[in-house]
C-alpha cells in the first residue's frame, strides 16, 4: 500500500546540516570522541531533591488514574507561589496558570487556540522552530523579524511592515534570549505592551530561560502587565528536568481558559509524580544557584577563547548558549565544519539552522554559530585549546 505524508508534513523542510551530522558520527566511529556543543540539553544530573520526590510520588500515586488536564492543585499553587516569590508577580492558580508537558508542546499547540486561516505570526529567526512550526499547523502564516547584533537582539517593532501588521494576531518573544543569551533591558516590555495593544495582538513570552542568567535575574513579562498575555515557562533548565517534560503556561486567564480548552482535547497532563518533582524542584534554590555558576564558569572559559580566533562574542548574559560571530571570510557553515576536522573535533551548531530566512531571503543566523554548554567543564577547557590551535593562536 502507498503511503502518502500530508501536504503539510511534505513541506516541511528537512534538517539542513546532514552534512554535519554526518561528519560527527564519522569521528565517533572513527573513535574520536568530539566534543559536542550542538543540542542545548543539560548533562548535569536532574537534582537529588527531584528526583526522591518522583520516586515518593510513584508510589504515593499507585492508583491515582488519569492525571489532571491542567495540573494538580499542588503544583499550580507551588508555580504562583514561586512566580510572586520571584518575580512578585501574583497568580490565581484556578484561572491563571496550566501545567504543560514542557514548553515545546505548549509553545507548538497554542496558535490552535487563537489563529484562523491565514492569520499571522510574528516569530523571531533565528528562534526556536515550534514558534513557526506551531503557526504552520495551525494553518497560520508565520513572519520572520530579525534579532540581530545590529539590533540589540531585540525586535525592531517599528519596522515591521503595516500589511503584516494588519493580519497579524500574535508575537512570539524569547527573552533572555535563545540563542543571543541577551536580557532584555527592563524599558523593553512598557513598550512591547503598548505596541503590541496598539496592534490588537497577543503576545507569547517564552521564558524558558529566567533561570539562567549570570549578572543579574531577568524580568518577567507579567510584571509589566497581564492584558492579552501569555508566559511559558519551563523547569527543563532551571533544574536540569529535561527529560520530565514538565512546565506551565500563566498570564491573562482568558488565554489561559482557551489553552486549557484546547489541551484537554490534545493530551492528558503531566503525570502527577512527576508534578510532584516539580513542585520539589521549586521549593529549592541552591540547585537552580549552583547550575548558574557551572554555566559562568564554562561561559567564561569559552568565550575568550572565541575571542583568540576572531569571533566577536555578545557577552551572554543568561541562558545556555554562546552565538559568536564567526571570523571575518568566513560563514557559520564554514566554521562549524572547520571545527569537525579530526584535529579539532568539537560540533556545534551552524547559525543558519536555528533561523528561518526574512522575507527578503536573507538568513539572520548565516554569520553565527551556537554553542550549547553542555560538555563539562574539563572538555571545556580541552575545547578551548582545539579551538585556538585550530587557527593557530597557540
Ligand atoms: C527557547 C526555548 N523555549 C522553550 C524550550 C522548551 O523547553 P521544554 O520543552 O523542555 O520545556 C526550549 C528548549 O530548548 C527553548 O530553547
């Protein structure tokens, strides 16, 4: 029998760096161990604290069934509780928060709730792909506005085009940002919020990254308002949950109840133990403190040495990633796979494949390349001698 994939999954572009995947599993087998800075998934160990509360919650949960569509009441009181504390911002768990199973599915599923055909999107390239992927499904058109070292790495909001505008019903914002690592300065979001109001628009603030920040602690969107907004959040960095899929949506209770109605058509919640890890999770702190200064200390052995062979490096101020600007004559692509030779064996992340190409067909992530801070600290270390041995700085 034939089988046809939809319209919609047919085009859909495949990953763009075969041919870096490809040179990395053929030093594995050729027995190099390169170092891989490529996904952003923390190898730290998910904390103890976590990780005794799923295992109580299993059990304490034998016979619990399904869990609840929106989250226990325990977690949801623990997120405001947690989001007043930190950001002092003040929720009600009934109306004003929903647990997720991670980000990406609420950040992939939610244009559902809100997009008619044909509506747009804004999204940031480079950007993580479910802001545009999820537009798509929707059968929304997403719209590419640039976050470039030009531009702060913030949106232009001025510049975007009035045709668009007049269709647009949503902006996806990432801050502290992926990949940039830029905190967005505090006057950013009164006027994110007036331009948006002024435009009709909803305005999704990914905030999967609050937690990692290295000179002082990122705001949150909601301490400057609630009118027509949405939060996602996420403990996969914050404490090293990855692999729990486990977070929440929070803001205007009228995005909240359409998530709420969507989801419970979707899936069936985040089991209840592992709400019970994250409700661990966010009683503590020093996990989320030790963390950060793992992240500086890798942050800061890298960067100079980026530096040494002609990157210019933003100073990142939070979150996992360094996005050099690779050095002058050549392009990301070119610089990735200068790194994968067998000499230098490290991987990390062309620019141009974490960025969908603006209108004009340029590629905002062509000249960059990412590196996730993920291999320890020694590799680290070992990484930044091949690098500068790799173009003869030692
Ligand atoms: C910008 C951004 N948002 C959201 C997420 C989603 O995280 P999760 O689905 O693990 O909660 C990620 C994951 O890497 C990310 O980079």
């Amino acid at each position: 029998m034939e089988i046809r994939a939809s319209k919609r999954i047919q085009s859909l572009s495949g990953y763009p760096f075969a041919e870096i995947d490809r040179m990395a599993s053929e030093l594995r087998i050729g027995g190099f161990d390169p170092i891989d800075f490529g996904v952003g998934d923390p190898t730290e160990p998910t904390p103890d604290i976590v990780r005794k509360a799923v295992q109580a919650g299993v059990d304490a949960r034998a016979s619990a069934g399904y869990p609840s569509y929106v989250g226990d009441r325990s977690f949801r009181a623990a997120v405001a509780a947690w989001m007043e504390q930190r950001f002092n911002v003040r929720l009600d768990p009934e109306t004003e928060v929903c647990a997720t199973i991670g980000s990406k599915e609420a950040v992939f599923n939610f244009p559902n709730a809100i997009l008619d055909p044909g509506d747009v999107v804004l999204c940031p390239s480079p950007g993580y792909p479910p802001y545009n992927r999820g537009t798509l499904f929707a059968g929304g058109e997403p719209w590419y506005y640039p976050v470039t070292m030009e531009n702060g790495f913030l949106p232009n909001l001025d510049a975007l085009p009035a045709e668009v505008l007049a269709r647009a019903r949503m902006i996806w914002v990432n801050y502290p940002n992926s990949p940039s690592g830029t905190v967005a300065p505090d006057d950013f979001w009164p006027a994110l919020i007036e331009w948006a109001h002024s435009h009709r628009l909803i305005i999704g603030s990914d905030e999967a990254y609050t937690e990692v920040w290295f000179n002082r602690p990122p705001k949150s969107i909601l301490e400057f308002g609630r009118d027509g907004i949405i939060v996602f959040q996420s403990l996969s960095k914050r404490s090293n949950m990855t692999c729990h899929r486990v977070g929440w949506v929070c803001g205007d209770p009228r995005l909240v109840s359409l998530f709420k109605k969507l989801k419970t058509n979707i899936d069936s919640g985040t089991a209840t133990f592992i709400q019970d890890g994250a409700v661990a999770a966010l009683s503590d702190q020093a996990h989320v403190d030790a963390m950060r200064e793992v992240y500086r200390a890798k942050r800061d052995i890298l960067i100079p040495a980026l530096r040494d062979v002609g990157c210019v490096v933003p100073d990142s101020e939070a979150t996992l990633y360094l996005w050099p600007k690779v050095p002058e004559g050549m392009d990301g692509l070119e610089f990735a796979t200068r790194l994968l030779s067998r000499d230098v064996a490290i991987v990390c992340t062309p620019g141009a494949a974490l960025g969908e190409p603006l209108a004009d067909g340029t590629s905002p992530g062509r000249f960059h390349a990412r590196f996730a801070l993920v291999p320890s600290v020694e590799d680290c270390c070992r990484a930044a001698e091949r690098i500068r041995k790799a173009f003869g700085r030692i």
